[in-house]
C-alpha cells in the first residue's frame, strides 16, 4: 500500500476503519490465537487545564501490566504498560506543584518496572526511587521546576526493551497562568514495536531483541496499535474549532516528522518549550525519541485530515491517524471544480 492509496476512496475507507494488510486465514489457527484486550489510549484520554491559582500536591497512581493486547485485526503483542493503556494516563501539573508518584508493579509481572519522569529534577528522574518487583509498591515525591511537556519512561534495563513494550507517557508541566485557551485538546504518542515475525502475522507475535538492538521496527504506531487513532477512534473537531495537539515520541530509536496532511500548525511550542514563544505557520515537526511538542490548529475546511510521521515508509507500518473534520463545506478557503473527482491521485 502506497501513501497515495490513503487518499482513494477505498484506501481511505480502509484506514478510518484501522485496516490492516488482508490475509486468508485458516478457521483453526485463528480460533488459536490468544484472546487480546484494547491497549489504546484514546486521544481524548485526558485532563482539562488546571484552575488553581495556588501550588497544588498531585497523586499520580500508576501500575505496570504486561498483558496481551490488540495490535491489529487478528494480531496481538505482549504489552508492557501503565495502567494497560499505551500510552500511560496523560499526567497534568502546573510549575510550582508538588507530584508524588505511587507505583505499584503488578504481582502477575514477569519483570521488574520502574518510571523515570523527564520533568523531575533529581537522580534517574525516580527511576531508582521506583524500582519494583512483582508485588511491590515504590513511592517518591517532586516540585515541578519547569514548564513544558516532557515524557516519562520505564528505565529499567534492558531500557529500550521496556519502552518499546509500550511503557511511555507524557507529563504536562502548565506555566504560570496557563496555556491559551482551544475547543480541544489531544494526546497522542508514536512509538515503535520490534517483533520477530513480519507484521500482519496472525496470532501473538514474539518481541525481537536483535532487530531492537538493529533499529528495525516491524510496527511504527500512534497510542500504541496499528492505525490505532482511525475508525471509532478518530478526533473529532468541527470546521472553526481549534485543537492542540500534546505529541510525543516513546521510541525508544526514531525521530518522527509530525505533520498533518491538509493542514498547517499555527502554532508549534518547538520542542515542548512553554516559556518561548512559539513558531507559527509550521508543516511539519521533528519530535527526538524521548521528546516532545505541543502543536495548535484552526480547521476552517471539513474532511478527514491525516496525522502521520511524515517518514512515509512508516504510515503502512501503522504510524497513521485521523482527525474528522465535521460542518459544512468552505469554497472561499478549498473548492473543486465541477465534476472533479474526490479522490484525485497526484
């Protein structure tokens, strides 16, 4: 599948409803295949702005699962998660606050876990603070130093093999005052998988050390599936609203190009930075492994407007979503010719 065949009617169809590659397979194998529960988080999945004008102390409750989920149609993977959902829960403070962090590894667990927040200034990020084996229960509390959006991370070795598994997040650090307002706030996080069969392979697949180690992705993914933020899970703005999008890259290997087809960002706090001013008038975003941005957007034209990572390669291995633009039509701004097709290749 070409980027081009996204914007067919077909294709189109195709990866609103997540689509993956078609393949016959056999009544018995599928019947074998390990039931699989939804990991997605939605990008709707969370908080609204902080009222307070005072420092506030924040509870953030996380625990780490490893469970079977839905990669795609027919496919499953061992997730390693926060609170089973790639990514884990958006956490929101504001500068001055204090976060005391409980987590909790759940007592199924094969592995020890632990979670370092790039917004902590102190040893590991808490890393080493939270270090827990199955069963356990670890602690540990910070002041919010610095505005931004900054991501958080299992860093218990093998590292990169823990944030690859799905154990990423993002932390909202407001400024004083706030951010500016919009109709609409999203979260969303790339991150790759590395598997030992092809992707598509019906079943549950089995992780690959070496192509990790190689930096071979089988799966590039948003909020952690296969076109996960497609269909059900599309956004859903209308024309003459205005979106922020919280974007950021578990990884744990590949910088990704955000952009979204149709649209230009208005505003781009360049990496995450909520003290600078931001850039305007953007195409597209470079975004670090372990990094961040906070994008805004103003829809003025109805449609469906694609998110991807603008490495194209990476849209077919599942580094694609949706934002469904509904209202009526604006020719002032877009307009076809009469008798035009809608669905041009070009």
């Amino acid at each position: 599948m070409k980027l081009l065949a996204l914007l067919t009617t077909a294709a189109a169809a195709a990866l609103v409803a997540g689509a993956a590659v078609a393949q016959d397979v056999p009544a018995a194998e599928a019947a074998e295949a390990p039931a699989a529960v939804d990991i997605v988080r939605r990008g709707t999945d969370l908080p609204g702005p902080l009222t307070a004008n005072s420092p506030r102390h924040h509870v953030v409750n996380l625990e780490t699962t490893e469970v079977i989920g839905q990669l795609e149609d027919g496919t499953s993977y061992t997730y390693w998660t926060y609170n089973n959902r790639v990514p884990g829960p958006f956490v929101r403070v504001r500068v001055g606050d204090t976060v005391e962090v409980n987590m909790a590894n759940d007592e199924s667990s094969a592995m020890m876990h632990n979670v370092d927040f790039h917004a902590v200034t102190g040893p590991g990020g808490g890393a080493a603070a939270t270090n827990a084996m199955p069963g356990e229960h670890k602690s540990f509390t910070f002041k919010a130093m610095k505005p931004g959006l900054y991501v958080y991370h299992c860093a218990t070795p093998m590292v990169a093999q823990h944030i690859a598994n799905g154990m990423y997040g993002l932390i909202l650090v407001e400024p004083e005052g706030g951010l500016p307002a919009v109709d609409h706030e999203f979260y969303v996080m790339q991150g790759e998988i590395y598997t030992e069969e092809p992707m598509s392979t019906p079943g549950l697949l089995t992780e690959s050390i070496d192509n990790l180690l190689d930096e071979q992705p089988t799966y590039y993914v948003m909020n952690g599936a296969f076109k996960a933020l497609t269909g059900e899970r599309a956004l859903q703005v209308n024309v003459g609203e205005t979106a922020r999008i919280y974007f950021g890259v578990g990884g744990p290997n590949k910088i990704s190009s955000f952009h979204v087809i149709g649209e230009i960002f208005d505003n781009v706090y360049q990496d995450a930075s909520l003290t600078s001013e931001p850039i305007q008038d953007v195409q597209t975003v470079l975004v670090a492994p372990g990094g961040a941005t906070v994008v805004d957007l103003k829809f003025e034209v109805p449609g469906n407007y694609i998110m991807v990572d603008h490495a194209l390669s990476r849209v077919d291995r599942g580094a694609a979503g949706i934002i469904q633009v509904n209202g009526p039509e604006n020719p002032d701004i877009f307009r076809t010719a009469p008798g035009t097709p809608t669905n041009m290749e070009h």
